[in-house]
C-alpha cells in the first residue's frame, strides 16, 4: 500500500497548515527532550518567531542507558503541549509502547516512531489505527526494505498519513554518530508515494555538520529537515554535543532559506 505502484501522486500531509511533501521542504525542530516548561517555552518562542507550525521533543525518552534521564512522560507532554498552543506550533513527539497512545494523544499531533522501535510491530499496529499522522524514523540497522516494510504495517492497520524519516544507520565509520545513508532519500520517493524526512541531529551527531547535512538532504529531494535546538545545549539531559542554541538555530534557519532561494529551492 505504501508502493508507488499502488499510487502514483505524492501523499500530502497537512499538518497545523503545513503541507509535508507537496515539494516544498517543510522543518521540525525542537529539543531532544522535554526538561521543563520554561526549557520548551523559550524554544516554541524561537521556532514560532520564523513562522514555523512544528515543534519536536521527547516525554518518552528511548535511552540506551537505564540510568540516563528516561523524560519526563506525560508531564513533559503537557508541557510542550502548553508551549507549541502558546506559539499555534503542532506538536510532535515520540511514543514508546501503544500502552501511552491513549493517554499522550491528547497532547500530540504527530505521533513518532523511534529508531528503536521501527520493528516493534504491536506498536505499528496500534499508530496504524489512530487518525494522526506518524512520523516514522529507520531503525539504526534496518535496511531500506525493512523500513518500508515497517511503514506498510501502519498503513495496513489503517493508517496512511506517514513520514519516513532517515536518521542515519549504524556503520563502522566512526566519526560520525550514525552514517547518514543520504541516498536512501531518493529511494524512497521512488519506492513510496510517503514524505520523506531527514533528521541531521541524530544522524550526524555533529553540530558542525547539521547545515551541509540539511543542504544536501534538500537537494537530493527530501521533504523536510528534523533538527534539535534547545536553549542551553551544555546543560541538556540528553545530546548535549548536537543541539543547537537559540542563536545558532537562528543563523542555521537564515542560511538554509537562503540556500533554498539560492538554488531556486520552492
Ligand atoms: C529522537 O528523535 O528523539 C530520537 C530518539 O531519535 P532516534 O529514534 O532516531 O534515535
Ligand atoms: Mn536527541
């Protein structure tokens, strides 16, 4: 069902008014985590200032480690809730077990499905049933196969209103995070009639490469650019070293527009 072949035309995801995959590149950024209201205020403040619709954090935090700040659950959900309506942003943020889904949906307009969880089919199942749209990132070791195998569990359960976000896969390359596979982007706008985002922050793990990331992720073809930006990256629960601050996000903004501009970019 996500198959070009079964479809031909672009799917459009219309989110708060922003329409994901109509050829324009759309953004999300937001902190890693949700750490408190005044945390995801000041950066609702920061994207709402360039006239975005989309804000990002984590309330369920996937952390590899158990004694790594684990978010801060429905709490942090009303929080970024409370921001995102504060500045008219939609809220996308990351649910873990389909046990949360009825009790964070309330509070979320995009619903993400991490790295860790592509291949957790129950839980595939249960945002294929919801009406909501999904953000759906690659698994870390998750072939492109495989990841529109995942998309087809969501849009088999009833559900077609998915993202497909690459966030780079795990190679032995070391000097970055993670391995952005850029030309999985083109793939799967062939492959799927599904927006296809790229997520620079995780997948590089490198502040200093999240603008030529998102440069090329654009000029390949993708349909938005994910990237975290928090207030003060130093003292961040979780990926200090990626995030930006207020006035990087600023200047990374203004220079990817006026990439977009540059090379005639809708
Ligand atoms: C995230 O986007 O918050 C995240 C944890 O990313 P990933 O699932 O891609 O590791
Ligand atoms: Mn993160």
């Amino acid at each position: 069902l996500v198959s070009r072949k079964k479809k031909a035309e672009d799917t459009i995801i219309t989110i708060n008014g922003e329409s994901i995959g109509d050829g324009t590149p759309s953004f999300i950024f937001g902190p890693c985590a949700v750490e408190s209201q005044d945390q995801v205020s000041k950066v609702a403040e920061a994207i709402g200032a360039k006239g975005l619709k989309l804000i990002r954090g984590g309330a369920y935090k996937p952390r590899t480690s158990p004694y790594d700040f684990q978010g801060l659950g429905l709490e942090g959900l009303k929080m970024l809730k409370a921001a995102a309506d504060q500045y008219k942003l939609a809220v996308v943020s990351e649910i873990v077990t389909p046990h949360h889904l009825e009790e964070a949906l309330p509070f979320v307009d995009v619903v993400q499905v991490g790295a860790r969880n592509m291949q957790n089919f129950e839980l595939l199942k249960a945002v294929g049933q919801i009406n909501k749209p999904v953000l759906l990132k690659r698994g870390m070791s998750a072939t492109v196969d495989e990841f529109i195998n995942a998309a087809e569990y969501i849009i088999a359960s009833g559900n077609s209103q998915i993202i497909l976000c690459e966030r780079g896969i795990r190679t032995y390359e070391k000097a970055t995070r993670n391995t952005l596979d850029i030309s999985a982007v083109p793939i799967l706008k062939q492959e799927t009639h599904l927006p296809v985002f790229v997520d620079v922050t995780h997948s590089t793990g490198r502040r200093d490469l999240l603008l030529p990331a998102a440069k090329a992720a654009i000029a390949i073809g993708a349909d938005g650019v994910m990237a975290e930006v928090h207030p003060d990256p130093a003292v961040a629960l979780s990926d200090a070293a990626q995030q930006m601050d207020l006035n990087q996000f600023d200047d990374y903004y203004d220079a990817l527009m006026k990439f977009m501009k540059q090379y005639e970019f809708k």
